[in-house]
C-alpha cells in the first residue's frame, strides 16, 4: 500500500473547510495541518480534525508534500509559486489568478519543478459532466447554455470581484472543455439592482466561436435562501441530439415548514463518513497526480487562464 500524501489546507474559510474535512476523510492523504491568517479560526477547525494549526503556509511546507490553496484569489500564486519550488504540489482554488498571464506563468513553475499544479474547477469532476463529455466526444458541439443561480446573501463574502471571475467561471470552464475552438466575439449585459454594490448581481455573455459553435453563460447571485447551494442547468446540442445536465439533481427532496429543497449531494456528499462527492474526486484525482508524477489530463493551467480571460473579456465588455 503506498503511503498516503501528506497535506496542509491553506485558507480555512467558507470552502476551505469543506476541503479540510474531505482531506481528513480520505485516504489517500494524512491532513498535517490547517492554516489561516486568523489564528482563533484555524485552531477551531484543527481542534475539530486532530491536526496541527498555523498561521503562515511557509511553516508547514517542510511537513507536506502538497498543498490545497483555499486563500484568497490574490494569495494564490505566491503560494503555489513557493510551494513548487520546494518540491510540494498545489490544488488551487478558483479563479487560480485574475491575471491569465500569471496562470499560464504557473505552467511553467509546474514544469521546471516537476510538481502538480491543478486548479480546482471542481465541475469536470462530476459524474454526470464527465458521463456528457464522453457522450459528444465523437460529435462536434453545436451550441451550448449554462445557467447558474446562487444565493444572493453570498454576495457579501464572494462581491469583492466581478461575477464573471466568481461563479460564473465554473460554467466557462465548462465551455472550455467542450467547445475547445478559437473564441470570437464575446458579448455581455448585466443588471445591477443594489448600486452600493460594486458589481452587478445578474450577468448575461455569448461567446461566439471561429468555428460557428455559439455559447450563452447567464449568472444571478438572485437565489432568496442559502439551503440550496447552488441551482444550475447545462444544455448541450449537437447534430443528434440535446443532453441536459441540472444541479442539484432530482436525487433526493426534502420538504418541511420552509419548503422544498434538494441538497447538493453530487458536490460533497458522504456515505458512511467517507466522501463521494465532485470534490473528493477532485481531492482523489490530485492525489494520484501526485503520486504518479503526472499533470492532469482532465484541467489544465491552460484551461483555467482561459476561462480567466474570459471572465475578464465577459467583465470588460459589461462596462
């Protein structure tokens, strides 16, 4: 049995945690550590887990062979640059960079060092998107729509940038896995309904591509209540047909006083205390990135500079 990856979660907030908990459950891996610049937050999650707490990522990184980088997106690539250069590997949140540039620079490290770099663009990793990439991997896409709902109280902790750069992201990667051509003329709308906000709540972009393949990503921080993470909807069409792909799936309804939800089991469920969710996949594939010495053949550095510029590009023609 091979020895398990040793690992420190960096950044133990809003989603960081959820990767600390799925790192601890696993495994493939021995969590070392949790780290986060409020010290109080990272002895409370540590104290829950058994595990070591700290409040700088350079005093774990003689202790771990990688890191999972949950930190803000500014963060992210020192961290990773430093980490790779003393043989530790990264999974990265998104966006990795709001600089596309400095993502493909990333590449680059992961080259020279020899580490992987994977960002976490969690969406490839569900079973039912993988199971869609294989059914049109022998058809040429034709057109393409992402819809992605989220909870406008969440505007508070993820409005510091545009939703381009944010939720929507997922959804480009999304694109980008299935409509690989050269990209066009990207047209976007927006409506702002709270002006004190920074950015606007509801974005609408079409991205047109070389080869005629057109694709529409729509994303509202609209959602009234925070019991459902997330509602989205993918539409595929080709020449033969149309495959639609709708989160949280119809798996499992809970009604009570408050209404109707479904909770998002394909993301980080668990049976039996162990996690089989989008993310421990994506935490189990990393391990076995590590381990064998490879970068990943599912998303690349590449792929995430790609659906940064064009958040970027989706961001700037909003203005």
């Amino acid at each position: 049995m091979r020895a398990p990856v040793r690992v420190a979660v960096v950044g133990v907030g809003d989603f960081g945690v959820r990767h600390a908990h799925i790192a601890a459950a696993l495994a493939e891996y021995e969590l070392v550590a949790v780290v986060d610049l409020d010290a109080a937050r990272a002895r409370e999650v540590a104290a829950g887990l058994g595990v070591a707490a700290a409040t700088d990522w350079h005093d774990v990184l003689d202790r771990v062979d990688a890191l999972v980088i949950a930190t803000p997106e500014d963060a992210h690539v020192e961290c990773a640059e430093t980490a790779a250069r003393a043989g530790v590997h990264s999974l990265i949140e998104k966006p990795v960079d709001l600089d596309p540039a400095r993502c493909r620079a990333l590449a680059t490290t992961a080259a020279e060092t020899g580490t992987v770099i994977l960002p976490g663009h969690v969406s490839r990793f569900l079973p039912e998107f993988a199971e869609l990439r294989r059914a049109v991997r022998c058809e040429r896409v034709l057109a393409a729509h992402a819809r992605r709902v989220v909870p406008r109280a969440r505007l508070d902790l993820h409005g510091r940038h545009h939703p381009a750069y944010v939720a929507m992201v997922h959804d480009l990667d999304l694109v980008r896995a299935l409509c690989p051509g050269d990209l066009g003329e990207v047209v976007a709308r927006s409506a702002n309904r709270e002006p004190s906000r920074p950015h606007p709540q509801s974005v609408w972009a079409t991205l047109a591509f070389a080869d005629g393949v057109t694709a529409t990503v729509e994303n509202h921080w609209t959602q009234p209540h925070e019991r459902q993470y997330i509602d989205s909807e993918l539409v595929v069409v080709t020449g033969s047909r149309q495959l639609r792909l709708k989160l949280p799936s119809d798996a499992l309804t809970i009604s009570d006083a408050a209404g109707d939800w479904r909770p998002d089991t394909r993301l980080d469920g668990t049976v039996g205390g162990v996690p089989t969710g989008a993310l421990a996949t994506e935490h189990r594939h990393f391990a076995a990135c590590v381990r064998e010495g490879r970068q990943s053949e599912v998303v690349s550095l590449d792929d995430a500079a790609w659906a940064v510029e064009v958040a970027g590009r989706i961001a700037a023609a909003d203005r």
